[in-house]
C-alpha cells in the first residue's frame, strides 16, 4: 500500500469547488464490546454511534460545509439479527443521521443483507436512489431495478457512482430464487470449503460469502455511465462497501469479481478515485491507470478515544481528504490530462 505524504504540505492556493463527508462500517448494536471474527481487533459497538454523533457535529460545524456525506456500508451490526433488534437499531441510527444538514448516500454492504432482505431494503430509507441524477437522452445510464446502483452529480463536471457490490450473493435473497442458485453456484465453483466464509487454502480467497460482486448488467451499465463521462470531460468519483484494487486492501475482502471492474475504469479517462469500506483497517494505492483507491478506516473498530471519518475537499487539480481520529489525510491528485479547467 502506498504510503503518501501530508496534505498539509500542499499550497492550497487553487479554489474550493465543494466538498463530501466519507464514513464507513458503523456496524452500530446494543451491545457490549466485542471483538472480530478472529478475536484480534476489538469492536465497539455501542460507542460506534457515538462516533457518528461526533462527525455530524463536526460536519454541520464545518466553514465550508460538505455538500453531501458517502455513507460506505455496514451501518449496523449482524449481531441485531440474532437479538431481533435490526428494525430498532436502523432505526436509531437513521434518527442520528438525521440531525445532519445535509444528504447522505447509502451504500449496502454485507451487515445489512445479515440484517434484511434485498427487498426490505429496497423500501427502507437506506435506499437513496431518490437522490440520483438523471442523464436526458441517454436512457443507457439508467440503472435498473435488478441492482442498488446510481449516480448523481453534486457539482458541475463531477459525476459521483454508486455501486452495487452485492448484485451477486448469497446474502439476502430467497434461496429458492434463480439468482441465489446462480451465486451459489459461483462461489462453490471457487471455494470448496464446507464453511463459505473461510478463504482457507483458496487461491483467490474473495470467494467467501461474506463478499459479493457484480453482475454483468450492472458493469455494462457502468461503463455507459463512464463513457457519457469521458465525453463529457468529468470527473468521476466511484464508490463501494468493498474494494476492488488487491494493493489498496487485504486480499480476502475484495469483491469476487474485482478484475471485470477494474477492467472497465480502465478502459476509460474519467475515473479519479474509488472510495470503498469493509475491511476496517483502511488502505491506500493508486492504480497504474491513475486512479487512486482509499479504504475508509471502520468506525465500528475505533477505539472510544479516537474518531474515524472524513471530509475531502475537491480543487480544480486535486481532491484532499482531511481525515479524522485514524483516518489519515490523503493527496488526490488528478492525472495531468485529466486536470479539471474552470
């Protein structure tokens, strides 16, 4: 993972455009703390709203204050499942949410299929689709209804996309429906293992249950999207509950098929970086293509003394993430044919 130096040391001389909040993995419960599946890192369950309480505040402080937030994925823990709580939980959370005074995009990651089905969450409030931005004449970069995924933009030139990293999985639909078949069939053809959340002796250790990836009609509807926005000359922002770059985060939390997504950003100009969650330690590298990948540090495993969020600022050359508690400050700069003229 590369490392980067502080933002601080830039000139910020060129002009703020606008700025967005990034927060992942809250993964908020009742509970008393806990720890991982491992039993190595600890996790903080309750005090993990409290943490969102103190992004919101700092938020709706700010001078330039963001003009949305990204929310990653994860925002309440599986664990309300087995204490029948995941309706009470959501439910706090989303009262929290609310005292911000500004949008939030929800992302769905594997938390929230352990808490609902896909059709529950398709009627709740994390579904924000309502918030996307319609291209006219261009019905190719309508999204369908088979996936949670759209875009939208929140300034001029700059085209944000959300992605819908559990398109295909296991989680939260009706095992006796053709799409859960399909999955399944897609992860045993990769993992042999008798527990699916085990990437023991797997050569690519992605195909666990706890992952998912992307179908083929949302990549194609992706790369639509991307090509409106290389022909536009924007500047894309994509974000994801799970990464897709193998050197920007742990191996066995990618998304299944990470390659096919990758292989599309590829193909186009447009893309400046893809924020992604899931994997609570955070990471960081830019791609050979110029897109930098930043792994959002999980506020579910930050201790009660610290914080983990983010604001980045967007410049006509750059983007700056001024992070909080362990989320460390990061330089997005933009590839030099891809600088952003006012």
């Amino acid at each position: 993972m590369d490392d980067q130096p502080n933002p601080g040391t830039l000139s910020e001389s060129s002009e703020l455009l606008f700025s967005f909040g990034v927060i992942t993995d809250i993964q908020y419960a009742d509970l008393e703390d806990g720890y991982n599946f491992s039993g190595s890192r600890r996790r903080y369950y309750r005090h993990s709203l409290l943490h969102l309480q103190g992004a919101i505040e700092h938020w709706n402080k700010e001078s330039s204050p963001p003009c949305c937030v990204l929310q990653l994925g994860d925002i309440i823990d599986g664990y309300n499942a087995q204490c029948k709580a995941s309706e009470k939980s959501l439910e706090v959370v989303m009262n929290t949410f609310q005292r911000l005074k500004v949008p939030v995009h929800h992302t769905w990651g594997n938390h929230e299929f352990y808490n609902f089905s896909r059709d529950y969450l398709t009627s709740s409030k994390l579904n924000t689709k309502f918030l996307e931005d319609q291209i006219v004449h261009h019905p190719e970069t309508m999204p369908s209804e088979d996936y949670y995924a759209y875009h939208f933009v929140p300034f001029p030139k700059f085209r944000f996309i959300l992605l819908d990293a559990y398109d295909l999985s296991v989680l939260g639909v009706d095992q006796s429906s053709p799409k859960y078949q399909q999955c399944l069939k897609i992860l045993r053809e990769h993992n042999p293992n008798t527990e699916l959340n085990s990437p023991q002796g797997l050569s690519e250790p992605q195909f666990v249950q706890f992952n998912g990836g992307f179908s083929q009609e949302q990549l194609n509807w992706l790369n639509e999207v991307l090509t409106f926005s290389d022909t536009n000359q924007e500047k894309v922002v994509i974000v994801s509950h799970l990464p897709i770059y193998p050197e920007a985060s742990d191996r066995v939390c990618l998304a299944w098929n990470y390659r096919d997504a990758l292989g599309i950003i590829w193909s186009h100009q447009c893309v400046v970086c893809f924020f992604a969650g899931h994997t609570h330690d955070g990471g960081y590298s830019k791609d050979p293509f110029g897109v930098h990948h930043v792994n959002l540090e999980g506020v579910i495993e930050t201790a009660p003394d610290s914080q983990a969020f983010g604001t980045v600022h967007v410049y006509p050359d750059k983007m700056m993430l001024k992070g909080r508690g362990r989320v460390p400050d990061r330089i997005i700069n933009y590839e030099k044919e891809r600088t952003f003229h006012l």
